[in-house]
C-alpha cells in the first residue's frame, strides 16, 4: 500500500536547473513527498546550499553541477546521480533562459543562447534519461517545463515563444514514441510567475502595468505550481501522459 504522505518514497528524481526559481521549489515539494533529488545546475554555491537546506529536512539529496548545453556532460551527470541515489525514475526538465526584443533587432547569440538551453538541451536530457527507462524496462516520467509561451504569442519574446512551442511539441512526440515503454512524458505551462527569469521587468512600470491586465491582477508565486508538479510525477497519475497542462492563473485567456 502507498504511503498517501509520501506516495514517491524512495523515487530518485532528477531536476535540472535547480539553483532558483521553480527548480529549487520542486526539489522541496518532490523531497517532502518523499524523493530522492538529484538538483543540477551551473551554480555550484547555490545546490551546495540547496543540498544543505533539504538535507536538514531530512531529504536525501544530491548535488550535480552540470551546464545543460554541455551535451557531453549529461550522460555523465546522470551517471553519478544514480551512483549516488540509485535508478533514475523521473527528470524534470526544468532549466531555462528567456529574453528578447523586437523581431528586427534579434541576434543570432540570443537565438543559439535560447534554443540551445531551452530546446536541445531539454531534447537531449529527455533522451538521456528515456534511453536508460528503456534499458531498465521499470518506466519513468519526465515532465517538461514549458510556458504559456509556448501556446501564445507574448510580445518582444519571438524566440523564447518559439523555443517554449518546441517543448510543447517535444512533450508529445515523445509521450507517443515512448509510450509502450511506460514512460510518461508531460508538460507544464506556466504563466507569469515572479522568479529570477523576470523579477527585473516586473519591477518596472510596464512590468506592473502588465500585472494589472491579468485576470486576476496577480503574478503567481513558485509555489503556484506545487500541486501540478506532485500530480504528474505521482505514480497514481499513471494513465497521464502527452498532457499539456497551463497554469497560469487564467493568464492565457487574456
Ligand atoms: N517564471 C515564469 O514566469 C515562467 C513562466 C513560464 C515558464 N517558465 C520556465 O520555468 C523554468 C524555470 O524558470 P524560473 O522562472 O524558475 O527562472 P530562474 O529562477 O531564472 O531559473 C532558471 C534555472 O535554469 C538554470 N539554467 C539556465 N541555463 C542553464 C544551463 N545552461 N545549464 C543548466 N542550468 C541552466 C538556472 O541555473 P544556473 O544559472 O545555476 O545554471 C536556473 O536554476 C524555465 O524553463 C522557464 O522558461 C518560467
């Protein structure tokens, strides 16, 4: 019988882009729902906190430096997580970098800069952690954090959106392909939610003018998302897959 408190005891997850924002947040939740977490990012000071702050809790956890745009780095990373805390059973697919300007103005740096982090690396993650599911023939979940970005168009933002669209389409070639593997793969879209990625802009007046046109007139908080990121990698969620899920707040109506 499952522990209802604790329905992913013993589950070793992996959470790219862990150092802030959602990817911290998630590494609380899932610990607290009774994970094992590997938390990676560049930040070396940050997991090392990371670690520390979820230890005291009693959560195992561990820490894996890795740039996701280092390709050659991810099989090793993932390596030494499951060397630490056993199989892999879940990836979050979390890490990812935003900003631009007006289509005419967009450089090809900010273009690499954003697909490489927000596209390939999350394809390449995603098929790095699907092989070893494969392999192992036990299943797994990835969910993959795309945007309502990648749903609708947000202004100044052509490449971002382009690159939040590809995760959404990712989501789902991958979810079919890899479905008579019992791996199940989802994505969440987020609205606007205030993190590092957009503190800078909401601080300013057109940022606050944009909060106002919300249906709500809120930003969302981190832990905004905590309840859907327990739901798709709760081993209960088994029939979900393929499912791209917006919370946002209602942000997407407007
Ligand atoms: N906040 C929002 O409103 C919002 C809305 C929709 C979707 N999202 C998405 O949510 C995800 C998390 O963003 P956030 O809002 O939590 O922002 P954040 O606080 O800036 O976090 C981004 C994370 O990505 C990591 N990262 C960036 N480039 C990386 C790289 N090359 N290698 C490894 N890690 C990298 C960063 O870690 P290091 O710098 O330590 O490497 C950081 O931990 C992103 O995919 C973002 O697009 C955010």
């Amino acid at each position: 019988m499952t522990d209802l408190a604790r329905p992913l005891a013993g589950r070793h997850i992996f959470i790219t882009g862990a150092t802030s924002g959602f990817g911290e947040r998630f590494a609380h939740v899932l610990g607290g729902l009774g994970a094992k977490v590997s938390v990676s990012g560049r930040r070396v000071e940050r997991l090392r906190d990371l670690v520390a702050a979820l230890s005291a809790r009693g959560i195992e956890a561990f820490a894996v430096p890795l740039d996701v745009t280092d390709l050659a780095a991810i099989g090793p990373a993932l390596d030494a997580a499951e060397a630490e805390l056993g199989p892999l059973w879940g990836l979050v697919n979390n890490s990812g970098v935003g900003g631009g300007t007006s289509i005419e103005k967009e450089t090809v740096e900010n273009y690499d800069w954003i697909m490489n982090t927000n596209v390939k690396a999350v394809y390449f993650m995603a098929q790095a952690a699907g092989r070893r599911f494969i392999e192992r023939k036990a299943g797994g979940r990835i969910v993959n954090i795309a945007s309502i970005a990648g749903l609708r168009v947000l202004p100044k933002l052509s490449i971002y959106c382009i690159s939040k669209a590809a995760v959404v389409q990712m989501t789902r070639t991958m979810a079919i392909e890899w479905a008579r593997h019992g791996i199940n793969v989802n994505a969440i879209c987020p609205g606007y939610v205030e993190t590092e990625i957009n503190r800078d802009f909401f601080a300013t007046e057109a940022g606050q003018r944009m909060v106002a046109k919300f249906p709500r007139g809120r930003i969302g908080k981190v832990e905004d998302l905590d309840g859907i990121i327990a739901l798709m990698l709760d081993p209960k969620s088994d029939f979900m897959t393929g499912a791209v899920v917006n919370v946002d707040d209602g942000q997407l109506l407007r």
